[in-house]
C-alpha cells in the first residue's frame, strides 16, 4: 500500500529521514515541470526543484497540515520561481519579446529525433507557446502553467497562491487572451 | 465581419468570464453547464472566444516536459541522529576505547585551560598548575623555572621534616628496645647467679679450685 503524502511527513519528522526521499520522487516531476515552465530555462528549474524540496525539508515542522503538502511545496517552488524572475528582471522580457534564445532554450531530444518533419514542427510550436507564456505576466503565467500542465482544480490553484477562485478564474482568463493574441501576432510574423 | 485588431480585443461584455473558464475546462456544475450552454446560443463574443480558447489549449499541450532530471537532494539529519549512527557502526572495543581516549584528551584539555603541566623527572613526577603558582606569587608573571623552583623548595622542606620526624621516632624505638634489652640481661644474669650458689652448695671443692690465685669471684660477679 503506497504511503500518503501525510503519513510519510509524519515518519520523516519521527526521525525517518530517508522517508522524505519518497516525496521528492514522487513530487519531483510536477515541481521541475512547474518551474521550468514559469523560467524557461532547464538549469533555473533544477536549481528551484533542489531548492524547493531542500527549503520544505527544512520547514517541515512549520507545515501544520491544514492545507495539502502539494499546495504548500508548489507555494514554496512558485516563491523561488518568483525570486529568480525579480532578479532576472527586465533581461528576461527583453529575451523573449526579441527571439533572442541564448540560454533561454528549452532542451530538445536528441538530435536524430530533431531531423524528422513532424518533431520539428512540433518544436517549433513548442518554442512559439514558450515564448508566449514568458511573455506573460507572471500571475497570469502561474495560473495558466498549474491548470494547463499541472491539471489542478481553480480551487487547488486557489489553495496555493492563496486568492479566491474567482480570482483564479479571471486570471486564467485574461491569460489566455493575452495568450491568444501573442500566438496569433507570432504566427502572422513567420 | 470583424477586422482582426477587434477579433483579438473584442470585450466580453456579457460579464460571464468566469463561468466561460469553468466551462473551458469542465469544472462547471450540471446547472452551470446547462445555463452557460443556453447562453451561448446567444452570445456570439463568448461562443469565439471559447473556440479561440480551445485552440490556445491545443497550442499550449504542444509544450511537454518530455524528461524531469532526479532532485539530488542531500538531507540533513539532526546531528544526535548522525553521532548514534556513527557511533552504532564500531565494535563496542573500539567506543570503549574511544570513550576513555575522548575522556583523556577532556582530561588534558582542562588540565590545558588551568595552566598545567606535568614533569616526569628523575623518576620523580610532579603536576605545576600555572594558574595557582601565578596566584601565589602574586600573579606578577614569573617564569615556568621560578614556579618549579618555589615547588621543589616547598618540596624538599615538606620532606625533610617527614626525616626528621621519622628520625625521632627510630631514636625512641631504639631506647625503648635497649631498655629491654637491659631488662633480660638482668634476669638472665640474676638466674646464672643462682644456678652457681646452688652449684656451690653441692661441691664446695669446685669453687676452691676456681678460688686459687684469683680473688675476684667470676661467678659471683657476671656482668
């Protein structure tokens, strides 16, 4: 019978500290995807994925349980997401708005798979929503990345950032109206 | 038919976004559902912009993480946890040995803070505290040799009076055993006395010849 997330919490704070490694292999996927969707680039989200489980490791005894440890460990991931982008600042948008992908690729399969027609066509979709999303504002961008990728409920994405789901809900939307709009303004310009 | 600057910005002003999204993505209730499904059919902003919607979507599933690198992350364990570990992984020997040795170098550490050394001379084996000699000599920095100098002195002195007590004590065993001495050669000398009248009751002849040519009684007068 697979452990919950609450159950291996507890042995972990028992004294079990091998326990928590079920959790970074079971949430380890959802975070880095998470991450390297708000920055865009793989080396930021494997830094914010240590970072992530590294800091709830620390804080474990501060989560109180009320609220779901996904919720909380996405809440930490996001505030590390968050404090990258501020330090990138401006050079971030400056990146995306002029196609400048240095450093800013998101890492393709190999290069044999890159030959074939349709791979390429779907990286090349790939890069284009890449960059529509970077170019969003980052509340829009966290919203759209947890509903999109992550499938979680308006509720769930309330529980994390903390806002109401109508909150939620009008974020999403204006999202992917400014999503709609930069893809159509990107596919016109090729 | 709208020109495309409208098509992207035309406001949706029906002031049902909200259920737009709950709908879009299928977290309407059956009664929501229902009743934005009944809007639509009225709503020609709302009906494009929930295809444009679609194929945002369809557009954003083109982005898949196809890979998510292992979170290499090295726990810190209290560091009770790691010392009983540690220590749980050595023979109980080896921890008995370790024990005695921490305890050694507690020992030499404190012995370190309080000044002292050790001087093994001679086969003789002396413990200076700094600290304390500093204190009796007023603390007015005086060398290590002064310090060792004040002790051996203070040692020496200590010494000689145990000698001499000791001496006193020999001279009073001596008396006291010559005092007895004395004492049993009294008796045995009275006994041979008596041993020789009685000798002499029995054959005067004897002590007349012992008699001739010496006045002075040897039996009578042993000393």
């Amino acid at each position: 019978m697979e452990l919950s997330d609450d159950q291996i919490i507890e042995l972990t704070l028992a004294g079990e500290t091998d326990a928590f490694s079920l959790l970074v292999r079971r949430w380890e996927r959802p975070i880095y995807g998470l991450s390297l969707r708000m920055l865009g680039r793989d080396e930021d989200a494997r830094d914010v994925c240590q970072e992530t489980f590294l800091a709830a490791f620390r804080n474990l005894r501060k989560f109180r349980g009320d609220a779901k440890f996904s919720s909380w460990l996405y809440r930490i991931a996001l505030n590390a997401c968050h404090s990258r982008l501020r330090k990138q600042g401006a050079a971030v948008e400056q990146s995306i708005d002029h196609g400048d992908e240095d450093g800013r690729r998101f890492e393709l399969a190999d290069a044999e798979a890159e030959a074939m027609p349709e791979r390429m066509q779907r990286d090349e979709r790939a890069t284009l929503v890449r960059k529509a999303l970077q170019a969003l504002p980052a509340e829009m961008r966290q919203v759209i990345v947890m509903k999109e990728y992550e499938e979680m409920t308006f509720a769930e994405i309330a529980e994390v950032l903390q806002i109401p789901v109508s909150t939620v809900k009008s974020r999403v939307y204006t999202g992917l109206q400014q999503m709609r709009a930069r893809l159509e303004k990107m596919r016109g310009a090729l | 038919m709208m020109n495309e600057k409208n098509r992207f910005n035309a406001p949706n002003d029906c002031g049902r976004k909200e259920d737009l999204v709950a709908y879009l993505y299928d977290e309407a209730n059956v009664a929501e559902r229902a009743s934005f499904k009944r809007h639509l059919d009225d709503c020609e902003a709302c009906r494009q912009e929930l295809k444009a919607f679609e194929r945002v979507r369809d557009e954003l599933s083109a982005w898949q993480v196809g890979f998510a690198p292992r979170a290499e992350i090295a726990l810190q364990r209290g560091k009770f946890d790691v010392l009983r570990e540690l220590v749980g992984m050595f023979p109980r020997w080896v921890r008995g040995a370790a024990l005695a040795g921490a305890a050694a170098v507690m020992m030499l550490i404190a012995m370190s803070i309080a000044g002292a050394s050790v001087n093994v001379r001679n086969g003789d084996f002396a413990v200076n505290f700094g600290r304390a000699a500093n204190a009796e000599t007023g603390g007015g920095g005086a060398s290590s040799e002064a310090i060792e100098r004040l002790v051996q002195t203070a040692v020496a002195r200590e010494r000689e009076k145990i000698e001499q007590e000791h001496n006193a004590q020999l001279t009073s065993f001596k008396d006291q055993l010559s005092a007895e001495q004395q004492a049993q050669l009294e008796a045995v000398k009275a006994a041979l006395r008596r041993e020789i009248q009685r000798a002499n009751r029995q054959n005067p002849s004897i002590r007349s010849f012992f008699a001739q040519g010496d006045n002075d009684d040897p039996w009578g007068d042993v000393r």
